[in-house]
C-alpha cells in the first residue's frame, strides 16, 4: 500500500511550488528585488524537496511567506489558514494517490465515501437529535474522512460499521 501521509506532506509542498511559481511567473509590478529572493527560497525549497529534506523544504516555503509579508507584497499569496491548507493539501494528494491504485481500490474507496455521505445526509435529517449524538456522527464521520484520505481502507470500514450500528439504534435507515 503507498504512503498516503507521505502523499499529503508532498502534496502541502507541491500546492506551495505551484502557488508561489505562479505569482512569481506573473507580471504584479511589486518589488523587483523582493521577487528575486522570494524566487531564490522557492528554488531553495525545490532543490531540498528534490533531495528529500522535506522539513527544510517546508521551513523554506514558510520563510517565503514571511518574506512575502516583510516586504509588503500586497499581491503575494497570503498564509492559508490551517484547515483550509489541509484541505488543499487533500486535494493535491488525492489526485495522485489516484494514479498509484487500482481501479477496483479506487472503487471500494470512493462507495466507502459515498455511504459515509449518504448516512451521515440521513442523520442530518432528524429532527430530535440531541447535541451529544450528533457531536458523536460528527466524530464518527471525521475519523472515517481522515481514514479515507489515508487510503486506509480497513479504518474507513470500522468507522462506517460503528456508524451503522449508531443508525440501527436511532432507526436510520444506513
């Protein structure tokens, strides 16, 4: 099975490479020399994600942000905010953990985030659901989203079982 972290650590540095590149790349009329370091660190940041120092490539592209910030470049890309960098960063890696699988692993993946959709669009529904319960769907299906960006198939499962069996005692139909 392929490393789905180690997809998701390459993918926050690969959204970086293309944020940056494409700023970089376009004509803003900002600091010329402010552009020219900016433009060194993301060589930086390539040339050590390329020799696989992953920890100095990304103390690289957080320097660029700083960088970006000191000198007041007011069409630099801003920070994103955490989930939102998770978020991409999912994205980015999801697309390629789809080039190393199956068809069929693909598949059993996506009918895994299908159903978890599905019931958890179903337990929405209820009127009369107390804060704790849904507290507890909410849990269930954020372990179950993280199994899944983690190709890890067997969590998924597990998840979507103890999600099923809060269905049978609510009288959702999963």
């Amino acid at each position: 099975m392929p490393d789905a972290y180690g997809f998701l650590l390459d993918a926050e540095l690969s959204k970086a490479f293309d944020v940056w590149s494409g700023y970089l790349n376009s004509r803003t009329g900002e600091d010329a020399g402010a552009r020219a370091r900016l433009r060194d660190l993301l060589e930086a940041a390539r040339t050590a994600a390329a020799e696989d120092e992953l920890a100095h490539a990304r103390a690289l592209v957080a320097e660029i942000y700083d960088e970006a910030e000191t000198a007041g470049l007011p069409w630099a890309p801003a920070r994103p905010a955490p989930e939102e960098a998770d978020r991409e960063a999912r994205d980015y890696a999801k697309d390629e953990l789809r080039k190393v699988f199956t068809v069929r692993r693909r598949e059993e993946l996506d009918s895994i985030g299908i159903y978890l959709s599905v019931t958890r669009r179903r337990f929405r529904a209820l009127p009369d659901l107390d804060a704790a319960t849904r507290r507890d769907i909410d849990y269930i299906c954020a372990r179950a989203g993280m199994a899944l960006d983690l190709a890890h198939e067997t969590a998924a499962r597990r998840e979507l079982e103890r999600l099923e069996a809060l269905a049978r005692r609510l009288g959702v139909k999963p």
